[in-house]
C-alpha cells in the first residue's frame, strides 16, 4: 500500500511532465507557425519577382530593351532585400538579364557575366524556352564552360568602390558621401541610396565628379531626424543595370544619427553699425553746387583796363561741380571733376571811341556770363570705411576759367544808357589746381550727403580762389 508521502511525490511529478509536455508544445507550434509565415511571405515575394520577370520578357519582345532591364533590376533589387539571394527565382532573373543583355543591348561579355552569376545560384538552371537563339545559347554555353575556371568578373566591392563608411552624423545636418570608383568599372552614373529610419523606401541620389574623380553626394539634413539613416552606393551602366555596390538595401551601411546639440544663446553685445560693403571697384557721380570767392588781379575781359583795386572779390553768383568718378580702394578714388560757373554782375561796355565794327554795329561789348574747367581730382577718405561719416582729402589739376567781377579803370560808359561806371570780369587760368577737404554724411550704402571746400590756382593768369560746394553723391 502507497502512502500519502509517496502519493504526493506522484502527484507532483505527473504535473512537472505536464507542464514540460505544455511547454515543448507551445515552443512547436510557434515554429511551425513562424515558419509558415515566412514561407507565406517568401511566396508572395516570389510570386512579385516572377510577375516582374513576365512584364520584362514582355518589353523584350516588344523590343523595350530599357524597361525589360529596368523591370529585372528592380526584381533583382527586391530580391536581395527579402533575404532569396540564393533562390532559384533570382537565377531566373540574371538568366533573364542576360538574354536581354545580349539580345537587345548587344553586350556579349555582360550577358555571359549574368548567366554566371545564375549558374552559381542554381547550376541546373538553363535557358527560358521561347528566348534562346544560337548566339545567345552559345553565350549561355560559354558561361557554362567558365564556370568552374576560378576567373572573377569582378573587383570585390571595397576595391571597385573605394569608400570610408559613414558611421556617426549630426542630427538636422547633411550628412556628405564621397566614394573613389575604379578606373577601369565603365561605370555610367554612382547612385547614393538612402533610406530615413522612419521611411519605407530608398531614396536615390546622383553622385557628381570632382576634380579629383571621386564621386560626391549627400543625404540631406532632412533625412537625419531619426536615430538612424542607411545608405548604399551602386555602380550603374547606361542601361541601369548595376556593376557594383557597396552595401545592399538588405544589408545598408547604418549611420547613426546623434541628437542635435542646443543652440546656446550668443551674449549680448552692444549694437553696432552694419559694415560697409566693399567700395573698391565701383563707380560712383556727385552733383554739388556753391559760390565761391577769389583774388582777381589783371585787366578787363571786355573794357581792356587795369583793375582798379586787386583784391578779394566774390566770384557772384555760382557753380556746378558734376563729378564721375572710380574707387581704385576703399579709401581711394579717382575722378574727373567739371566746374560750371554762372557769372552776374558785369555790365555792358559803350565803346567810347569805336574803330570799324569793334563791339557790333551797336559798339556795345556784352561781358561774359560764364566759365568753364575740367578737372583731374583724387580724393582720399581719412576714416575707416565702414564710418558713416566720411572726411576725405583731396587735390585737383586741369584746365580752364574761373572768372572774378570787379570795377575797373574806366570812363562811365558802360549800363544800359552808358552812363553807370564800368563792372568787368577778370579771367584767372588757363592752368587750374589745387587741394579741397570734404565731409560725406552717408545717408544709406549707395548714397550720401557731401560738403566740400577747395582751392584753386590759376597760371599764367594768376587768381586764387577758393568754392564751397554742398551736394549729393551715389555709388553705383
């Protein structure tokens, strides 16, 4: 008779193999059921490969040899990237690839290079029924007898595409790619691919050449807002069809994308002026006008008398200086300067004792109203200039007239009735030159307000003189 010890050590030992029988139970059951699922979805990837496979023999034979390759890269693509690297449907494919690489490109040497890679896959596989001709069977045959000969097709990838992965990015910036192919790959275009952490699908992008040959390319900061971002780089020909990769979209290179730093708030600095932009080169006109006074000394333009008192004199009236000028620096410029005078004041000279037609049938002689001078000038800022306010030096040579109204040494025959005493003018030059100061006040980077004082001396006809102009100027 069992007691109730060793009845309870049976009961407990039934429960232990019953739960380890549970156990085993529910660890078969999901694999068979993990294993039916990824078969069911191995299936479905199939059944897309084979129909991309059908539309692509349909473009062949439709003679659409670039959508025939377009379709079969894509199905190769897709294969890669569902983990059937090595299933009969992608043997299919590159034999596919390589009938339409021969029959519709003409690319013997590739053609043989895909029915290769499908005999390593599937060695048993053999061309589709419907497709072959005697070049392409041939082609297929020389694959065959290459097979097993040890000769590579290709450079490994890290040779073909010589490349430093990219590991670590800052998040909200680009992230940059550069990748030295071969020499000798033939390659048409170097495509980086990218693929955000939270997108779906590969984004392509065209590398371009340097100077150096290598190729350049960037995932834009867009992309680098997850905390990863992968990418691969393919080789392609001008048909589309890859030579190359560096990395698949199975098997990416990861770059992991590091959070971005905040932006520490740059300390307050006193307000400044903004900077000038750079005057060296640019052309610039100014319009003053003014009045001015002068030493006069000489003899009459039109009554052909001595001043009666040398001295001071304003010049009455006033002047234009229109001037059209270059910055050679920022402080240096030249320009050419002219000086417009308006002279009032003189009076009309009766010719007292006339000779033939001297002065007119009326013998009265109209005095000058006006002179002119044109002028060389180079002018120097003595501020930095970013200033808004600008003191300039200056000097200026040229030729012409400035022209002085003053009494004169003679009967009182001049006026409208010939009876007022006589004004004239007295013409200093014809050689002008001489220094100037100045102020410019900038009003905004292309204009400013100007105010100018220069002296001028006259040779042979000796003056002195001096002018107060206030204006504008522009650079252009």
């Amino acid at each position: 008779m069992r007691t109730c010890s060793q009845l309870g050590k049976l009961s407990l030992g039934g429960a232990r193999f019953a739960a380890r029988w549970f156990v085993m139970s529910l660890v078969v059951t999901l694999l068979v059921t993990s294993s039916a699922r990824a078969e069911d979805r191995d299936t479905a990837v199939v059944g897309k490969i084979t129909f991309l496979n059908r539309k692509a023999v349909d473009a062949y034979q439709h003679l659409e040899f670039e959508t025939a390759v377009r379709l079969l890269n894509e199905a190769l693509d897709l294969s890669e990237r569902s983990g059937l690297t090595m299933h009969p449907i992608r043997a299919r494919t590159f034999v596919t690839l390589g009938i339409v690489t021969l029959g519709g490109m003409k690319q013997r040497d590739q053609a043989v290079k895909y029915f290769r890679k499908a005999l390593q896959i599937q060695p048993e596989v053999r061309l589709s029924s419907g497709l072959a001709n005697p070049e392409i069977q041939a082609a297929f045959d020389e694959a065959i007898a290459t097979l097993g000969s040890g000769s590579s097709d290709e450079l490994p990838p890290e040779k073909a595409l010589v490349h430093t992965p990219v590991q670590v990015a800052q998040g909200g910036q680009a992230v940059p790619i550069t990748v030295m192919p071969d020499k000798d790959l033939g390659a048409s275009t170097i495509v980086l691919r990218y693929r955000a952490g939270n997108a779906a699908t590969f984004t392509d992008v065209p590398m371009q050449k340097n100077g150096m040959g290598a190729y350049e390319g960037a995932i834009p900061a867009s992309a680098t807002s997850a905390d990863q971002v992968v990418y691969f780089i393919e080789a392609r020909r001008a048909d589309g069809s890859v030579i190359v990769k560096r990395g698949t979209a199975a098997d990416p290179i990861v770059v992991n994308v590091l959070a971005s730093a905040p932006v520490a708030a740059a300390p307050t600095a006193p307000t400044s002026p903004a900077a000038a932009p750079d005057m060296a080169g640019r052309f610039y006109i100014s319009i003053l006008g003014g009045t001015g006074v002068g030493y006069a000394r000489g003899t009459g333009e039109v009554t052909r008398n001595a001043v009666t008192s040398p001295g001071l004199v304003w010049t009455r009236a006033a002047q234009l200086a229109p001037e059209v000028g270059y910055f050679v620096t920022s402080r240096l410029s030249l320009g050419v300067q002219a000086r417009l005078q308006l002279v009032s004041g003189a009076t009309d000279y009766h010719v007292p004792m006339p000779v033939g037609d001297e002065c007119g049938s009326d013998h009265v002689c109209s005095p000058f109203k006006g002179a002119f001078a044109a002028l060389l000038k180079a002018s120097w800022r003595l501020a930095d200039p970013s200033s808004d306010v600008q003191p300039y030096v200056a000097f200026s040579a040229g030729g012409g007239y400035i022209r002085h109204v003053t009494d004169v040494t003679a009967p009182p025959t001049c006026g409208s009735t010939g009876t007022q005493a006589c004004k004239d003018t007295v013409a200093g030059g014809a050689v002008l030159f001489g220094p100037a100061v100045g102020l410019q006040y900038k009003l905004a980077d292309f204009a400013a307000l100007v105010a100018e004082l220069n002296a001028l001396v006259g040779a042979p006809n000796f003056t002195v003189n001096a002018d107060l102009n206030i204006g504008v100027a522009f650079q252009l």
